[in-house]
C-alpha cells in the first residue's frame, strides 16, 4: 500500500490509525471532553474545519507534516502551505487553485491566528490546535 495514493479521508484516517480517527473521538466520548480534545489534531479538530469536506487534497496531514522528519515548530515554515490555497491579496478573485480568502491581517505566521496553540489544563502540554478557523483570544474553546 502506498499512503500517498490515498484521498484526504482515507489520509487522514490512515494518520488517525495511531492518532486517533474522527469515529475514535466521537464514539469514546472525547470529542465532548472540552479542551482536552485538542489532543485529536488529525482527524477530530482538522475535520472541523470550513474548507474540510470539499474534496481538496491539499488539507491533510501530510500536506503539512512530512511522517518522516521531525516536526518543525516554526510558524513561518507552514505559510507557505497555507498560502498554497488561500489568496494573498484581498482584492484578488477566488480561483480553482486559490479558492481560499485571502486573510485581512497578514501572510506571516498565519498558523499563530489561524491554528492557535493550547495549554491542556492539568497537564503543562501545549497542543497546536488544528481546527483551522480566525481564533480571537480569549473565546471559549470552540467544540
């Protein structure tokens, strides 16, 4: 079997083969466990995500993450795949390969607003969440 044939839900499900599938977190009940399922990156909190669900293979793991390098905690190193979809100029029209709007505030950093970093209460763990949304500071954490 080769994972990189896979389509995004069959990716995304083969990362959550020992991250934990979306079924996982839903069915032991931890996808209704506050923050602490923050700890679902794959497939629980990516699938929240707005343009998840269209079809765009560009929003899966390994679209970010190469399984075979450590990962690389840098914001700046994950603009450029944010940007693979999403329009840097706000005034530039939506197309095949850019269907994504162009965010108003910059094209730096995009992950530190966009896929904010949580503390799991009790355990001194941050976790990158990757329900990619416009994540305002001090809002309730969206389930």
């Amino acid at each position: 079997m080769n994972p990189a044939k896979l389509d995004p839900v069959e990716s995304v499900d083969f990362c959550g083969a020992c991250h934990r599938t979306y079924a996982d977190a839903v069915l032991s009940g931890q996808a209704k466990m506050g923050i602490i399922n923050v700890r679902l990156q794959p497939p629980y909190r990516l699938e929240k995500s707005k343009c998840w669900g269209k079809g765009d293979a560009r929003l899966t793991c390994v679209a970010c993450h190469d399984p075979h390098v450590e990962l690389i905690r840098s914001a700046e190193f994950y603009d450029a795949k944010c940007l693979r979809c999403h329009r840097q100029d706000p005034n530039a029209k939506r197309t095949a390969d850019h269907p994504g709007s162009a965010c108003k505030v910059g094209t730096k950093a995009c992950v530190t607003c966009h896929m904010p970093k949580l503390e799991v209460e009790g355990t001194h763990a941050i976790f990158t969440d990757h329900f990619i949304r416009i994540a305002h500071q001090g809002e309730p954490y969206p389930e």
